[in-house]
C-alpha cells in the first residue's frame, strides 16, 4: 500500500505519556494506519518527513476559545474582572462578517503555529465566517452560536427571541455540520445561565439532541453567576441546568471555577467535558478544583479562553495551571504530584479530544486513530538533552518549537511554513480591521 505520508525516525509521545523512539508513523487518508519501529520501504509514502531530532505528539485542543475575539488583543489588561459587559458586549455587536472571517484566521493561524489541531469555539456573531476560515485554514473545530435571550440594558444588544435564536443554529447546522471533510461540527451554544431563560435552555438541549450534536456554555466562571442562580432559581447553576435537561455527555462547559462538591458529583455523574482556561481563570476568579474533578472521573480538556487577554498557547496554559494548582494546593500538604505532567498532557490532547465528542479515535497516536499531530524541534538548548521528554514538553517546550502541523492526514504546516493560508496578507488585514472597529467604538 502507497502512504499518503510518512514520520520516519520519530520520538513518539503515546496516549500512557512514555516516549517511544525510532517510531515511524505511517498515514493514509486521515488516520495513521501504522506506528511501528519497524522500517517502512523508502518510498512508501507519497511524502516522507525526516523525524530525527523532532519528537512527534498528538496536536493540542482549545477546549474552549472565542475566535472573533482576536482583534480585541491588548485592551483588556489590568482591567478588574467584570469586563464583560464594558469590553465584551460593545466590540462583540461591532464586528461585521468579513471581521468575524478574518478574526477567525488569524486564530486558526495562531493555533496551528501554536501546535493546535482543533478548538472549540464557544460562539459570537456570523459563525458561517468562522466554519470558512477553518474549512480554509485545514483546521478542526466544533462551533457554535452564542445565544442569549435574557439580559440587562447593557447586553441588549445582542440578545434574540429564543425561537429566533435556536432557528439561526438550526441554519448553521444544516450548512455547516461535517463540513470541509467531517472536520466542521456545529454546536449549540449557550452563553450562561445569566442571559439565558430556562425555556431558552430547554430548546436548545432538545435541538442538540435531536441532531446528535454538542453543545458549549460558559459555567461557574464567576460567583456572581452562582448567586444569581441562588437568588433567582434557588439552585446552584449545575443543579438548575441538570432541571433544564441540559447536563449529559454532549454538554463541554468551560471554566468551572466556582463548583462545590455537589456541583462536581452531579456534573462528573452526567459525563460533562470540563473545560479550563487557566491563566484567564486565575488573573479573574481563581483556582479550579482540578485534582478533585479528575478524582471524581471527570473528563478535563484545556482551553485559552481566545487571545483578548491572553495568548493561544497551551504550552503555556499546561505550565500556568500545573504551577498554580502545586503552589495552592499541593505545597501545603507536602503533594507535588498533585498535578503530574501526565495529567496535563493528557488534559490538552484527550481531555479537548472529549470535548469534541472524538475521544475514541482523536487526541492519541495511535493505530487506526485520526491523524492529526505535531512534531516538536528537540534539537534546541532549552530542551536539549534532557533526561525525561516528557516533562520537557510541559516544562521546557513553548510554541515556536512547533516545526509540523498535520489535521485529519494532511500537512498544513511544514517547518513553520503554513501551507493553506498567507500569514503576512491575514495579519495585515486584520490590523487595518482593528483600526477600523476601533474607530467604530
Ligand atoms: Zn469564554
């Protein structure tokens, strides 16, 4: 059989967290079909990349991100936490459709330079833009609508008749779902519990169900969210969710911050894929309850919460959380392991994998599993030589060691080089659009 592509010579990180070496990875269509130290006959693949040196892993998921929230980088520093409502809703309502499109790519282009594979995007405007780009760019992602029905004067804005809502992601659905060779799913979005009614909450659960699809909220971010719900629904946000019918395995959340011991219990009962975005979480609302999440069985992905106050970069996600989860919680009870490094890999590929419902064949190399991966340039002094690589890659490893991008068995980055899209041509564009929401604000 011709291979579509071949790693030869790999280090190859396994789904366990050891590092096997001389692996050769063969691909054909989007799976690897064989991980195997055997030698492969020269000129079995169509195309054959040269792996000495590089160490090849699973691509990183963003388990949660806001892809139209790039052009908003560098305003929200040193802001106090609520800057929802004075940053977020007047630039989100600005944005026009080709904004949305090419916000969209300078985050795909990011990403992948970043070693993500795929993202999940938990919604904005115009999301019809957001699948082109990622049908463009080669990417995977599951995107949904942002919906809210529910709100003050201040996100007025943005809010739509619930029917009127759920119609628009019905829509996106239709068109965009399995889209670009089955690497576009279509979600549905639920903002928070803030602005959305329960009826609102209902429909959309019902709508996802009956299409066998996702869907992505924001929980426990903030204990404002928690009191509202106290307040309005006398029920944690976890347990007034769980009476909407919401709470299942199609559900991703993101943040959970703010969960008690019940609020774990029901959501790790219902196979919920959490999500976290660390450095947003702790520069805004603190530290989540990780170890004890992942002590309850509960599936754990990593996201970036978008790049309007920090980077896309899961390298550095991965570092920030393992670092602020030991010093809070581990140190004062003499428990370094309190987050192994085995974790926290398995958190950015498999816990993301989860989240856009591929756990089974995504997120691991593996035989017979997606090809989407990344090899890492090892050759260098701040990773060079070391006696353990798979502490290097939580500990040493930062984005711009990222030499290879491959999503769904094919090359979209060779050496850095991106293949599918004109890097310099995006980020002009988009600083001129920057300038011009900026004008428009
Ligand atoms: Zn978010």
């Amino acid at each position: 059989m011709k291979y579509d592509i071949m790693l030869a010579n790999a280090m190859v990180l396994t789904p366990a967290g050891d590092i096997l070496e001389g692996q050769n990875i063969a691909i054909k269509g989007n799976r690897s079909e064989k991980v195997t130290p055997d030698t492969l006959q020269p000129g079995s693949a169509e195309k054959q990349i040269d792996c000495r040196g590089k160490l090849v892993m699973p691509g990183m998921i963003d388990g949660h991100t806001h892809t139209s929230q790039q052009l908003l980088r560098g305003k929200l520093a040193d802001e106090y936490p609520m800057i929802w409502t004075r940053f977020l809703v007047p630039f989100e309502s600005t944005l026009t459709e080709e904004d949305v499109y090419y916000s969209a790519l300078l985050y795909c282009i990011q990403a992948i330079r970043a070693g993500i594979t795929g993202f999940a995007e938990s919604g904005g405007r115009h999301m019809n833009m957001t699948a082109n780009a990622v049908i463009q760019t080669g990417m995977r992602a599951a995107i949904a609508r942002s919906m809210m029905d529910s709100g003050n004067s201040i996100t007025k804005s943005m809010l739509e008749a619930s029917d009127e809502a759920i119609e628009h992601n019905d829509e996106l659905y239709d068109r965009f779902n399995g889209a670009g060779d089955g690497r576009v799913q279509v979600y549905y979005g639920m903002r928070q519990v803030m602005t959305c009614t329960p009826g609102f909450i209902e429909k959309i659960a019902q709508h996802a169900e009956e299409r066998g699809t996702g869907i992505h909220a924001h929980l426990c971010e903030h204990r404002n969210e928690v009191s509202f719900c106290l307040e309005k629904y006398q029920m944690r946000p976890a347990a007034f969710l769980d009476t909407c019918g919401l709470l299942g395995p199609r559900l991703v959340t993101a943040h959970n911050v703010a969960l008690s011991e019940h609020d774990i219990t029901t959501l790790v009962d219902r196979k919920v894929k959490m999500i976290h975005c660390p450095y947003a979480n702790l520069i805004n609302h603190g530290f989540p309850k990780t170890p004890r999440i992942l002590e309850a069985g509960g599936y754990v992905g990593l996201g970036s919460d978008g790049a309007a106050y920090n980077s896309v970069d899961l390298f550095e996600e991965m570092r920030t959380l393992r670092a602020a989860l030991i010093s809070a919680s581990g140190l004062p009870v003499f428990d370094p392991e309190v987050m192994p490094v085995r974790t926290m890999l398995k958190m950015a590929t498999q816990g993301g994998a989860a989240a856009l419902g591929m756990e089974d064949s995504l997120g691991r190399i593996e035989e017979g599993c997606i090809a989407d991966l990344i090899t890492i340039d090892i050759m260098k002094p701040h990773i060079f030589p070391t006696n353990n690589y798979t502490t290097a890659i939580v500990d040493t490893v930062t984005a711009q060691d990222v030499c290879d991008s491959i999503i769904d068995g094919k090359l979209v980055m060779e050496d850095r080089m991106l293949k599918t899209v004109d890097e310099q041509a995006v980020m002009e564009e988009c600083s001129r659009r920057m300038a011009e929401i900026n004008r428009r604000l």
